[in-house]
C-alpha cells in the first residue's frame, strides 16, 4: 500500500496545510467538498489546492514524514514546493 504526505493551500495562497492519506485523489476531493467547514483547519482556511506529495511505501515513515514536514519553517516549505511545482 501507498501513502502519501502532501501539502495543500487555498487560492491566495496564504496558508499552507500538510495531511497524510492512502487515497490523494479522494483525500482531495474531500478537502474541496469540505471548503469552507469550520469544523477542520483545512476547511476554514480552503485549502484545497494541491502543491506537492511524495509517495511512501511504510505508514511509519509517511508519518514521521509530515511531522518533520509541519515542523518546518514557510520559507522551507516554499523553496520544497518549488523544487517539484514551480508554478
């Protein structure tokens, strides 16, 4: 099985949101379906567009991933996104 950490932002691009999943395209729909819900960060801040993912084959190291990930300056982050989409 696959697992993916991906980072997601909304359409101004000001907020930056890292998950983790086994199914990116549903996980994206449900972050689109959800803009807008109060209930979760990724809803609030609408964020929906997709940036970056990276493939894991091990939950463990997918997870100890996007905490190393979240952990991170924006700055790092930004210059991680732009090394694989940089439009």
């Amino acid at each position: 099985m696959s697992y993916y950490v991906y980072i997601t932002t909304n359409p101004a691009r000001k907020v930056l949101y890292i998950g983790i999943t086994n199914d990116l395209t549903s996980r994206m729909a449900q972050h689109y379906t959800n803009r807008g819900s109060a209930q979760t960060f990724a809803g609030k801040y609408f964020c929906y567009n997709l940036l970056y993912f990276e493939e894991h084959q091990d939950s463990k190291a997918a997870i100890a991933r996007e905490k190393e990930l979240k952990g991170w300056t924006r700055a790092k982050k930004d210059v991680l996104i732009a090394t694989e989409n940089p439009d």
